[in-house]
C-alpha cells in the first residue's frame, strides 16, 4: 500500500488532503503541532524529525502543507524575528522533511513530494512581505530539488494556491482578504477541496513527466 506523510494536517489543505488521498486507498500519517492527528511534531526541531522519522518509517508520499502566515504588518515594520519564525516553518521546515524521507523515497526507486507555495511567492501581496518571501523560498526549493532528483523516480512539484477558505486566513486582516480575493477573476475564493484534487493526481502514477513545477490553483489570478 502506498504510503503519505502529511504535515500540517490537523486542519485545511492538509486535513483536506489526508481525506482525498485515503479515498484512493493510501495509508496516511498525518503530522502537526497538535490537534486531530496522528503524530505531533514540530517541523523546525531537527532531532524530533529526525526521532519521528525513525518511528514513522517509510513514505512513499510527502506534501510539505504545515504554514504560518506570519504578521500583517509594512516590511519596514517588521521585526527579524518575525522573519525567523516564518522561514523556520514555511522555509527550514519544508526542508527538514526533505531530508527525512526523501533518501527512503530515492532508494526505493519511487516519490512524490508536494510543497505547498503560494501565490503570494509568484506575485507578492502587501503587507505580507515574510510570507510571500518565504513562498517564494519553497517555489525555488521545489524547482531546485525536482532537478537534483528528476532521475531518481522522486518527483518534486509545488502548487501555488490563490486565497483559500481554511483556518490559515482567520487571523489575516479583513483589509489584505478583500484584495487578494479582489485579484481572482473568478471572484471567490477557493475551496481545500479543490486544491486536495490537485495534489492527490500529484502524488498519483498519472504524473510521470513533471518535477520542479509550479501548478497555479489560482482561480485565473496567476500571470506567469
């Protein structure tokens, strides 16, 4: 049986996901700080990744969901720290994972890795300048591993979502959500449904000649 490992998946696009993909079959573990899943974890301490990747064992699939977005707040008036905390779980959390199960995925011959961007690292979004840097990190992230890995059987993609209806916005400033959403030609916001479809056909066999892309589930928003 194929394997997934999920972080972030207490809730939204992960939650979302876990769901999806168990409807295919998949045996999923689903990781977070807390919350209704199956292993707690915190994505930017090395050794508890690298103890619960002792314990999980084998993975066949890894979406990176687990995210913070940061403070709403002008660049000028951001604090370094703010930085650090965002790119620790967005960034070098990402990452860490990588690093964990990765190797199993490259030794048996087969993986697929899904890190969840954003729109926001394509196009940047005001007042939300950690965050849209930090999306932009996992976007060249993902397009440098997909290379490294592109002849191993190990394919790394990311999606890049416009605004989504989850958890994650609650604590975004109503102010930044109207525009975001005012971007989106379809004029509405996505659903974690729609983005889970996208990632179970990438971490599915229908997907055998694409590594180091970004797939836009923008509702028309995305330019380039």
């Amino acid at each position: 049986m194929t394997r997934a490992l999920i972080t972030g998946a207490a809730s939204g696009l992960g939650a979302a996901t876990a769901t999806r993909l168990r409807e295919d079959g998949v045996d999923v573990v689903r990781v977070d700080l807390g919350g209704d899943c199956d292993v707690v974890l915190d994505i930017t301490d090395d050794r508890a990744v690298a103890e619960a990747a002792a314990r999980i064992g084998a993975v066949d699939i890894l979406v990176n969901s687990a995210g913070i977005v940061g403070p709403n707040t002008p660049l000028v008036s951001t604090t370094s720290e703010q930085w650090r905390t965002v790119l620790d779980v967005n960034v070098v959390g990402t990452v860490a994972m990588m690093r964990a199960f990765v190797p199993g995925m490259v030794e048996r011959g087969w993986g697929r890795v899904v890190n969840i961007a954003s729109m926001a690292g394509k196009d940047g979004n005001p007042n939300l300048s950690i965050y849209s840097a930090s999306k932009a990190a996992v976007i060249g992230l993902t397009k440098s591993a997909g290379k490294e890995l592109a002849t191993t059987g190990v394919l790394v993609n990311a999606i890049a979502p416009a605004v989504i209806a989850t958890p994650m916005n609650d604590d975004t400033s109503p102010e930044v959500l109207a525009h975001i959403t005012s971007l989106i030609p379809m004029k509405r916001v996505g659903t974690a449904a729609e983005v889970a479809e996208l990632i179970a056909w990438l971490t599915s066999d229908k997907v055998s000649f694409s590594t180091g892309a970004v797939y836009d589930i923008s509702g028309g928003r995305a330019t380039y």
